[in-house]
C-alpha cells in the first residue's frame, strides 16, 4: 500500500490501526512485565546487543568511567540532548554485570529525601485505624492480628538502595540534575561524601526492633541494622546534566567530570545499527550527513535522529517531498523553537 499513514484525517472510522507495525526498539515497552528488570538497559542500548558490545567509546569517555570506578567517585556527565549521557550508565552496568540501573530522575521538585527513603506515615495510621474498626465492630469475634511493623511502611529510594552493603556495587543514574532546585546539590555532598545515612523512624526503635526489613527500590525486602545504612562498596554514581546551571564548587570536586561530545558518523552508525539494523545505516545516508553537517552550534538530538529514520522507513513509497517533510518536522534544532 502506497499510503503509509494510519491516521488520515478523514472523519471516518476505520480499521487501519491493524497495520501499525511494531515500535521503534527505544519505544518497546511489551519485553516483560515487573519481573523484566533490564528492559530499560535494553531500549537504551538497542535490541541488537552484540552491535553496542563491538563499539568503543572514546578514550575521554572510558577514562572518566574507569576512574571514577578506581576512585569511588561520582561521575558527572554534561552535555547537549541527545549526546547518550544517561545511556552510559546502562552501558557500563551491561559490559561489568551489574544488574539493574537504579534510576532518579531529577524534577524542580526532588529533595534527598526522595532519594534516600519514604516513611509512609499517613498510611501506617490509617492501617491501625481501620484494624481498631474492625475488631472492635460490635458482633465481631475477630481476634485482633498483629499490626504490620514499620518496615512495611519504609521504602528506599534510588540512592538509598544504591547505598546498601553489598559485594558488587550498584550503577544508579542521578538523570538531568540541573532541573533540580538550588538546594539539592548541596544537600547531596554528606550521603556522596560519607556513604551512609540515618532512617530516624529507625533509630528511634533501634532498642526495641535492633533489625527491621524495609523494601528497596527494587521491591525487595532488605534488613536494616541500627536504623542506619552504611554501603559496603560505594555505587557506581552517574550525574547528568544538560548544562543549564553550574554546579558549587564543593560537588565538582567530590566528582569525575565528563563533557560528552556529539557522536561521530562511526558512533551514529554504530547506534542506527543496534537499534535498526546495518540496512538503516546504509540506506539513510542523506539524514545522518544532514546530521553530521548541521549548522555550528545547533542542537538536534541523536533521538531525533533515529526518529526520522524508523518513520522515513515505513513511507518508502511516500512522496520525496513527504519524506523530506517528516525528516523536516523530526529534526527540528531544540535551540530554535518555531
């Protein structure tokens, strides 16, 4: 069929929802259900791992990973949209066998409290509230059942969680911390620097209750001692941002700093490979040439890329103007909104 679009604007309905083929591997959100705890490396890294395994990133970019392995330090990655800053973390969990990327995405709302644990205290009352209720209804013989402990109320965070004692250290990805308001990168510096933090609620019954499990973000259940959690090995701590704010001077030097570059026509290629095949990498040169020579200083993002070519791919039949339009609307510079 010569017309590629599904929906046409017509008014009428139809059944043409039926041809929408598959989505694009970054937008693959069926591999797995809750069990599936890799599914985020794998739209990160491509469908076609063996393809992202045999590409090399700079020698700049292993250097800084390396040393901030070597010496327990964060990493801080800046750079443009779309440069694969957050796609790091992924990589280098993958390559060394670490598990799951524990992810905090950064909001203009986000505290160290959000990080480290959540104390569901309004839900533990109403929980005690409605057990009262129940054995005390009049007519009822229900023995009253234990209430549940306060570690069924105690959630770690992405950072508390990357804290935990453990062999092996955990990769957590600390995404576009420039959104976050101008106290959190402050606030940061004492769980960076020292690798530990108090759960008050915990301490407080550390006498009482000297081990309580808590759930993890992860969704498991871990021990807690003391009320405090101390890590073992220190994690693996990629920051990011976009560069929109600089950063005190006191979390610069508690961390390995990384200017990611924009890709180069080998590592694009590599890219289009692993998420669409050697096919797309060969048969769209005029996008990746239209990328690569882009005007200086103008921002179009990697995504936006990949974007125009799994799109001018289902419209082979399409018109060349067609074609050209989506790519237009596709790869539109982020620094010069219409």
């Amino acid at each position: 069929m010569n017309d590629w679009r599904i929906y046409r604007g017509a008014g009428h309905p139809h059944d043409e929802i039926r041809r929408l083929p598959p989505p694009p591997p970054w937008r693959d959100f069926s591999a797995g259900g809750a069990d599936d705890t890799l599914a985020g490396s794998d739209r990160r890294l491509g469908v076609r791992r063996r393809l992202v395994q045999n590409h090399h990133p700079r020698p700049a970019e292993t250097d800084a990973v390396n040393a901030a392995l070597y010496l327990r330090r964060p990493l801080l990655v800046t750079g443009n949209p779309g440069t694969g800053k957050s796609t790091l973390a992924h990589a280098v969990a993958h390559e060394l066998g670490l598990g799951r990327v524990l992810r905090w995405p950064i909001v203009s709302r986000s505290t160290l409290q959000d990080g480290l644990y959540r104390y569901d205290a309004i839900g533990r009352l109403q929980d005690v509230q409605l057990e009262r209720a129940q054995t005390g209804a009049p007519g009822s013989t229900a023995a009253a059942a234990a209430p549940a402990g306060i570690g069924s109320y105690i959630r770690l965070g992405p950072l508390g969680t990357a804290l935990l004692p453990s062999d092996q250290p955990r990769v957590l990805l600390i995404d576009e911390l420039d959104k976050s308001d101008l106290d959190l990168p402050n606030d940061l510096l004492n769980a960076l620097e020292e690798g530990e933090f108090a759960v008050p609620e915990l301490e407080r019954l550390a006498d009482r209750e000297p081990v309580v499990e808590v759930l993890t973000d992860d969704g498991r259940k871990v021990p807690v001692q003391g009320g405090r959690i101390r890590c073992s090995t220190f994690p693996f701590i990629v920051l990011t941002s976009n560069g929109e704010r600089d950063f005190p001077a006191a979390l610069l030097r508690r961390c390995i700093r990384l200017e990611l570059e924009p890709p180069g026509e080998e590592q694009l290629r590599a890219m289009i490979e692993a998420h669409l095949g050697a096919d797309a990498a060969a048969g769209e040169q005029t996008l990746v040439s239209r990328f690569l020579n882009r005007e200086p200083g103008e921002v179009i993002a990697t995504d936006q890329l990949l974007n125009a070519i799994y799109l001018t791919q289902h419209a082979p039949r399409a018109e060349r103007v067609t074609r050209e339009r989506i790519a237009d609307m596709l790869m539109q510079p982020l620094d010069q909104p219409r």
